[in-house]
C-alpha cells in the first residue's frame, strides 16, 4: 500500500531510458556499477521524502528500469501503473521530447486524471528546452525543476558527474527542494503514515506490559561496535590518539588508501557497509573530507543507521568545515587537541 490511501504508487516516474546509463568515470572493476543520473535522483529523492514521512519502505515509486517498453501502444502493464499513481514526475530532456513512448505516458497520465490533475504533474528539466523541438503541451505551465544553471558565458551546465563541490551543493539543494514539494503535494492527498489513523502497537508492547522485560537477562553482553577511522595518511596520528583515547570498546578499521580510483571507492563503499560508524578526520584537506562525507551520505541509502561523527581539527589559521544538515553527522571541534573532552563527546555519539 501506498503513502497515499486508496494508491498502488505514490509516483509514476517518466524518463527516457538515453538518459540513465551509468558513467564511467572512475574506471577499476566498480565502473560496471556506476548508477545512472535517473537512478542516482529518484534514490536522493526517495530518501528524502521518507525523511518528511519518518519512515522508510513507505513511499512508492514505480520507475521502468527492465525492458517493458516495446513498440507502440503503452503496454497494458505501465498504463495500469500510470492509472494507479498519486503523481507523475517528468525527467524532460531532449531524449524525452523525441521520445513517442514518454509523449503518450504523460499523455495517459494527464487524461486519467482529467479535473482532478491540479499539482499532481513534476517537471524536472535536466537540460535548457531544446527549442528546435516541439514541446510537450501536457508539461508546459507547470512548475519546472531545473537541474542545470548558465555560465557566465551563456553556456548551460548541467548538474550530473563529475561535479565540483558548488554543483553537488547546487544539485542537492534542488532534489530537497523537489522531495518536499512531492511531500506535501502527496500530504494533500491524504497521505499519512498509518492509514488506520492510529500508531499500531510495537512487537514489544504485548511483552512490555506483561513485565516480562523488566529485568534484563543475566547473561546480556554488548557486542563491540565496528567503527571506521577515516583519515589521510598523514594524519593518522590524530587517528592513533583516538583509539588510544577510547580504548578497547570497539573495533577500528582504517580506511583503503592504495590501488587504483576505482578499488579505493569500493574499499570506502565495503568498508562502510560494514561498519556500525564512521569517523571522519578533518584537519586542512576541505575537498577531501567533503567528497568523502558526501559518498558517505549517498551510501547511507543503501547503509542507513550509520553514525557520522566529524573530528573537526584544522590548524587555529583555518576555517572550521562548515558541513551541516547531514543525516546522522556531528561535528566535533577538536581544534585545540584530542582532549577529554573531545573523546568524550565522540564515545556519546558512538555510543560506547
């Protein structure tokens, strides 16, 4: 069931499959693995409109990722899925607009719905209108959703790998602005977490109000939490004076700095998947730490629970990193030293 009552998907999602493939831009084995810019958005997406909800697995999202489209008319299938969608979300590019297939998906999308389409149609542009193409009647005077912007020069630049620093900001700031407008659009709609109207009972409750947790078992042991230290190699003093500072309650793990790009980011992405937490050691590389907390906040979708803690250590001649708003991250001054203080703040966020 959907977020949306009476609905078997919250959004329909309408791309043209050009416009997916996945880059290869680091090289080494992962290349293969690469997500396309469609899957890596309706991923951002999908994270962040269940933050809205405060639940995951709740929000529905039908997207074509195998090989039902065929030859002309929309199959039965997709049209069942367009039919039974609270809103449809358009990836309009020039793909898009040559594409007969999406033409008659919104097409569909906008007659089913007939009065009631309102808000319920999403325009994401993920490239300047090409104005030598006709444009799509049923998508023109909505709300659109750039993902580009203009240079200085008038050219467009578009928001997709690689990116700088200035673009990731700039693209992430965009899909947040998309996911809380579907939020609220899907929140009109009725949508509510429990369709009952009431929070059901947790699996606990029966046992909670027979007593039957009261006493925690004799022979309850906590298992050591895997923690993995990230830090550069020339900074792995910092790094020995926190596991030092802390002690024997949890496992360390440093991070993979050898081998091509391409093993390093997939030794990052098996190591994190395999920790409980990961600290990052932040002292005078501000292009490093932030690529590495911004793929650990794109693994965190994969990965969720994990904590980030930040050691925040620049020299007193340096700004401090200035990240904000990251699920799970706190940030941690450790400008004047790895002092008690600091590694106790740090054992309370890992919770040892």
């Amino acid at each position: 069931m959907a977020y949306v009552p009476g609905r078997e998907w919250d959004v329909f999602v309408s791309y043209a499959h050009v416009n997916n493939k996945p880059y290869h831009i680091y090289g080494g084995p992962d290349a293969n693995q690469a997500e396309g810019w469609v899957t890596r958005l309706v991923n951002d997406l999908k994270q962040n409109v269940s933050e809205h909800i405060g639940k995951e697995h709740i929000l529905k999202v039908w997207r074509d990722d195998s090989a039902l489209r065929g030859n002309h008319p929309v199959t039965k299938e997709i049209a069942a899925q367009i039919k039974n969608s609270a809103l449809f979300l358009a990836i309009r590019s020039t793909g898009y607009l040559v594409s007969q297939w999406c033409q008659d998906e919104v097409r569909l999308f906008t007659q089913h719905c007939g009065e009631n389409l309102a808000n319920r149609l999403f325009v994401v542009e993920k490239s300047p209108p090409d104005t030598d193409l006709p444009s799509i009647p049923e998508l023109t005077g909505r709300k659109d959703y750039p993902f580009w912007y203009r240079e200085r020069d008038g050219k467009a630049q578009l928001l997709e790998l690689p990116m700088s620093h200035k673009d990731e900001v700039a693209y992430v700031n965009c899909w947040r602005a998309l996911g809380l407008d579907i939020f609220e659009q899907l929140k009109s709609m009725g949508g509510r977490l429990h369709h009952s109207g009431e929070i059901p009972p947790g699996p606990l409750t029966g046992a909670l109000s027979a007593g039957a947790l009261a006493v925690p078992p004799a022979q309850a042991t906590k298992e050591l939490p895997v923690v993995f230290v990230n830090a550069e190699a020339h900074h792995h003093d910092i790094a020995d004076k926190i596991r030092e500072g802390i002690g024997a309650r949890a496992i360390w793990i440093d991070a993979i700095l050898k081998g091509s790009a391409g093993e390093v980011r997939e030794g990052f992405a098996q190591t994190f998947g395999g920790c409980d937490a990961m600290v990052t050691v932040y002292v005078d590389n501000d292009a490093w730490a932030r690529s590495q907390l911004l793929e650990a906040r794109r693994l965190t979708a994969t990965y969720p629970g994990r904590k980030i803690p930040v050691i925040d250590a620049p020299p007193k001649d340096k700004p401090p990193l200035g990240l904000h708003n990251m699920p799970n991250m706190e940030i941690i001054d450790a400008r004047s030293g790895i002092g008690p203080d600091v590694l106790s703040r740090l054992q309370t966020c890992l919770g040892l």
